[in-house]
C-alpha cells in the first residue's frame, strides 16, 4: 500500500506509529492538526454526532504513549470538553470521549483525583449504559491504586468529594455515588470509619432509594460476610479436589511435557492454597460498631420514623437499625419502647419481625420498667387461650429472648405464670415454656419457684442475680480454689533451694550424677482434696480463689484442672439435706449468644410437623418391603400355559383396546336399526309389567 492511503486509514497508521514512531510523526501532527479542527468544528453544534471526530479520538488515545509531549495537553482537553458538554454530546460520541480517558488513565497518563471526579459528575448523565461502565471502571481503579498499599491522600480527596455528591440534586448521581462507597467497603478497599459515617449521612436522605441502599448495607453486611465466607470456602475445596485428582493421573499416565506443566501448576496452587490458610485472619469489625456519634443517630432515625409516610416495609427496616444501634451500642432511647408496643398484635404484619426487633433493642442499661411494659404487653396479647398455640409459643419465645438481654424485665408472679404452661397439652407451648425455665435456673434461679427449680448443684448454687447497674468484676479466676494457696508454694520452693544446696556441699565428695527435676515435671501441681473445697463457704472459696489467682502465675497443666473442675460442677450436686430430686439435662440457653438475636430463635416452634409427598412416600415403600405383591394371580397348574384373552388385553397398549371400551360403554352411535330394537324390548318390557 502507497503512504498516501495513511492519512485516511487510521488503524494502518496507528499500527506503524506503535512499531516506529519517529518515522510517522509528520502522519500524526497532521491528524493531530485534523483533530483541533474537527473540535472547533464540535463547538459550533456539540449536539450534532461526528464519527469522524470519534475515530480521531480513539486514534488519539491509542498512540498517545508513542508521543507524550505533543498530546501533553490532549487528556485536559477532553475532560473540559466532557465537562462543558456532557450534557448536550451525542450519546456515542460522549461515550468514545470517556473510553479514550479510561485508556488514557490505563496508561498512567492522567491522575486519577481529576479524571474520577470527573466521572462522578458524569453520573448525571441520562445514559444507562455509560453511567455502568464508569461505576465498573471508577471501581476498578480504586482497587489497583489501593493494592499495593494504602493512597490516603487519593482516598479522602474522594471521599470529601462523595460526600458532596450525595447531596446532589441528580437522585441517579447521588444513588450511584452511594453504591460505589458500598462496593468499595464490602470488597474491604474503604473499610475505614470515614467511608461508614459518609453512608450515615445517606440514612436521612428524602429520596427512597438513597435511604433503603444505606439501611440495607448496615443491616445486611454481617450477612452477607457469612455467605462470601462459606462460597470461598466451597470454592477452595473444588480446587483442591481439581489438583489431587492431576496429581494422581501424574502419578499413574505417561510422563511428557503437557502433564509436567499440569504437575507444577497443580503443585502451585497447592502452596498458594496453603499460604491462603495460613494467613492470619484479619478481622473486619460490623459497620456499625463504626459509626461516630450511634446516640445522635438513633434519636434522628426515631424521630423520621415517627414523621415518616413511607411503606411498612421501609419502616421496619428502620426499625431494625435502630434496635441495632441501640442493642449493640448499649444505647438509652426511651421512646423506642412504647413505639414498638403499639404493633405487638398477633393480627399485625410481620409481628415476628417486630418481636425480633424488640428483643434487639434489650439490654442491662435499659430502666426495667421500660421494658417491662413491652414483656407485659406481649404476654397479654400473644399468652392468652384465646390464641392459637403457635402464637403463645412465639410469644413466650420473645420473652424469653427478651430476659435473656434484660433479666430485671421479668417479675416473680409474671415467671411463675408462664412457668405454669410447662403443663399445657400442646408440645410447642411446653418447649418454649421449658426454654425460660431453663433460661432462669442460669441466669436468676431465685425467681423460680421450688418446684421449677432443677436439682442444685455446685455450680447454680454460687449464681446470684444482678442488681440494675451492677458491673461483673471480679479479682479471682473460678475455680482456682481447688489449687494449693501460694504459700505452700513458697514453702515448697524453700525446701527445694535447702535441698539443693545440700546436694551442692556434697559434690565435691560425690563425683556422681544428680537427677535434675524439669520445670514440666514441676507444672502438675497436686489439686486440693474435693471434700476439703466442697466444705467451704461460698466467700471462703472467693477468697482462696483470689490468693490462688493473686499469688502466683498459674500453669497450663493448672488451668486444665480448673477446667475440667469447673464442668464437674455443672454435673455434681450441691450437699443439701433433704430428698433427692431427680437432675434434668437442660440446654444453656444463654450460651453462643450474639449481638444480634436471629429469627428463628423467636419463630422456632418444636411441633410435629405434617409429612410431605417425599416422606409419606419413604414410608409406603419401606412397608412394601417383604410383602406379596396384589393383583391377578395366575391360578393355573401349568404357568407356562397359553393366557386367555382377558389377560392378553391387560398386556396390550391402551389405544389398541379404546374401540371395544367404547362400544361396551355406549359411546358409539347405534344405527337406526339397534335403536328400533332397543325401542321394541323397552315397549315389551312395559306391557309385561302391567299385567
């Protein structure tokens, strides 16, 4: 091809200029030259579409490396021409315009503050398909400058600036700005307290959107942690089984070069998967524990549910962030309580949500009688015989997750009463009021009355029920009684120096060996006699506990022995005089308990359940098992004899036998004939039964 087909064919040209460039440079000023006519030309009517000019752009961007102090200007240029015109450009022609940045950027051409600024702007747009690619791209490059190590002064300079764009009066501009914060903590690269408390500002937003995306982000991260964690999980195992299975046809085919490359490549993933396990954990705290001022929030979130019209399902979504910030932070909102009572009804929508809710917003700072009107109220609307015994039992199911939080909400008279339903003849009712039982034998056994009492042991004898405020501090380890005090230790120390140094005097005498006892052999300290610790009072053991703990460093072979003494008292009964009362194996329903209290905890109704199609059937075809077969027997001598037509026409296919089932049901239209004779036998049969 001649050079003067290159002014007109850019990709031929932009292929030369990348393999030779100071060769074609006189080529590239003059489509350079083109181009700065071709935008005066774009000034004039900026709406009107130009392939030409797009063409020259993206021949622009391509050899702009090959060139970079001729296009030094080139970058500015378009980023004032997007900004001047974004929003009157042709759709393709502003979209080429942001691809040549983003190639632009790929390069290291441009920073990315100006250019990602930029691009936020650009969200205004009425462009579904440019507003994607930016998001995807402003996401991307975030993550690879942020890869290596941390850009702070990148990440507050946009960070200031989103916090600008929320505010923004384009609702798209301001909702994508939000969703690229959110993408940008849950991939862990704006994990930070700044990027939490800019997605706070976005709750008391009065666009719907703005406010549903940032309560779905508090509320559903911890969720969906759980479920990244589990798919990463699964889909290293799928890899491992991959690699084994290469290693193992390694060992067993032909060795040539392909399965060379497969074995090392399977050996590397190995050692990545290994340094993928061995990494120590980085632990990503909730978003909301990072929240600045969660009382400030709290107060401004009740008072916008209150004034709010927005649909039920957004309410309760406020709901939820508000018993979170307060359960979690241990917060005093007052008002929230009497709020809440006004949809504890059974008939209401999604009350086991709002149950939930109100076990959340529990804790020990709350005034007992605040949350004592919420139990009272859910006992009175949902404990009742008037109700279906599903309702009582989820009823008695938030209770008790309510006291597990708050113990002081619960009063004697109102425990027994409930207790009471350990009797009731629904089985779902009985288990959830066993629950509380249960719950009150370890949290405050003195409530329960005699009978509803378990058979004492060492360990509920020493449980005591908090006062309201009260702080568990403690100066001793449990269980550190059974240990021999530090005096005896600083005895036995003595002892063991005397001895030595009369084995020392000796050795000038006694060339001989002498047994060195090893600090292991000296860790197994021998536990006081159990009759002499179980004879002791509750405060006697505190304090011996508190010299134990206080006087010496313990050992790990100790520790042990306070361990295991410590399930024993779990199991052995307390001395008492009087009959023995038979132990109940019981659930610690207080122990793995969260922050946050789950659904099924309140909707969990232990009743039969009805069978399904698959499990009827499971049981239909065990009972077949062993059984003679029903149907036709054959009930001749010989069974290898001829079958008769009767049998043979079961045998045959449905379509074959149709006619005969017809004409024997009466389907078939009878001719003229059969109808008179069907008539003469009616008429016959009439007159004879006259006379």
């Amino acid at each position: 091809m001649s050079h003067n087909t290159l002014p007109t064919n850019l990709p031929q040209l932009q292929n030369l200029i990348k393999r030779d460039p100071e060769s074609y440079t006189d080529e590239f000023v003059q489509q350079y030259r083109h181009y700065q006519s071709n935008v005066q030309i774009f000034q004039l009517k900026p709406s009107n579409p130009s392939k030409e000019l797009a063409s020259l752009v993206r021949f622009l961007a391509q050899v702009s490396h090959c060139y970079p102090k001729l296009l030094n200007e080139f970058p500015r240029e378009l980023q004032d021409l997007l900004r001047q015109y974004y929003s009157l450009m042709d759709n393709d022609l502003r979209m080429t315009f942001c691809q040549a940045l983003i190639l632009l950027r790929n390069k290291d051409l441009i920073t990315p503050t100006s250019l990602l600024e930029l691009f936020f702007e650009l969200f205004r747009c009425q462009d579904k398909v440019l507003r994607k690619t930016l998001y995807h791209h402003i996401v991307n490059d975030i993550k690879n400058v942020n890869s290596k190590h941390k850009n702070n002064k990148l990440n507050t300079t946009l960070q200031n600036f989103m916090y600008s764009m929320l505010k923004d009066n384009s609702t798209v501009a301001a909702k994508m700005s939000l969703d690229v914060m959110v993408d940008l903590y849950r991939r862990n690269i704006w994990n930070d307290e700044k990027t939490v408390n800019v997605i706070v500002t976005a709750l008391f937003s009065k666009i719907t959107k703005i406010l549903v995306t940032s309560l779905q982000f508090f509320i559903g991260s911890d969720e969906e942690k759980k479920d990244e964690k589990d798919a990463d999980s699964s889909d290293s195992e799928t890899e491992l089984d991959r690699v084994k299975h290469v290693m193992v046809q390694n060992k067993v085919n032909k060795s040539t070069r392909k399965q060379q490359k497969k074995k090392l490549k399977a050996l590397a993933s190995i050692h990545k998967h290994k340094k993928k396990t061995n990494k120590a954990e980085t632990f990503n705290f909730s978003a909301l524990h990072l929240i600045h001022d969660p009382q400030g929030v709290a107060e401004r979130l009740l008072k916008k549910l209150e004034s709010t019209n927005e649909r039920f399902q957004v309410k309760l979504m406020i709901l939820n962030m508000i018993s979170r910030l307060v359960g979690i932070h241990q917060l005093i909102l007052l008002n929230f309580y009497p709020y809440v009572q006004r949809f504890l009804q059974p008939q209401q929508k999604e009350v086991t949500q709002i149950l939930l809710y109100s076990a959340q917003a529990s804790h020990d700072m709350v005034p007992p009688d605040c949350i004592e009107s919420v139990v009272r109220t859910i006992v009175n609307n949902f404990v009742t015989e008037r109700n279906t015994t599903d309702v009582m039992a989820v009823g008695i199911n938030a209770v008790r997750e309510i006291c597990a939080r708050s113990p002081l909400a619960m009063t004697e008279e109102l425990l027994q009463d409930l207790a009471d339903y350990k009797k009731n003849k629904n089985g779902a009712v009985q288990a959830a009021a066993r629950s509380l039982v249960h719950l009150f034998r370890r949290i405050n056994p003195d409530l329960l009355i005699k009978k509803h009492r378990a058979k004492p042991t060492e360990a509920s004898v020493e449980i005591r029920g908090k006062e309201f405020g009260e702080l568990s501090s403690r100066d001793f380890i449990d269980g550190a009684e059974i240990l021999p005090p530090a005096e005896t230790e600083i005895n036995k120390t003595k002892e063991d120096w005397e001895s030595g140094s009369e084995h020392s005097d000796n050795d000038d005498d006694n060339d001989e060996w002498i047994d060195v006892k090893h600090s292991s052999d000296e860790d197994e300290s021998k536990p006081a006699p159990e009759a002499e610790v179980s004879d002791l009072s509750v405060g006697e053991k505190r304090d011996r506990a508190a010299a134990v703990s206080q006087g010496r460093i313990l050992t790990q072979g100790e520790f042990q022995q306070i361990r295991e003494r410590q399930l024993a008292k779990e199991v052995n009964s307390a001395p008492r005089k009087g009959a023995k009362r038979k132990h109940e194996d019981e659930k610690d329903e207080t122990a793995d308990r969260g922050e946050l209290v789950p659904l099924s905890a309140i909707e969990n109704i232990h009743s039969k359940r009805k069978h399904d199609k698959e499990a009827r059937m499971a049981t239909v075809l065990a009972g077949r098992e062993g059984r003679e077969k029903y149907g036709f027997k054959i009930n001749r001598m010989n069974p290898h004899a001829s079958t008769t037509n009767r049998e043979k026409r079961k045998k045959k296919n449905f379509m074959m036998i149709r006619p005969k089932l017809q004409n024997k049901s009466g389907k078939k239209a009878k001719s003229f004939r059969e109808k008179q004779l069907t008539l003469r036998n009616q008429l016959l049969k009439k007159r004879k039964t006259k006379f």
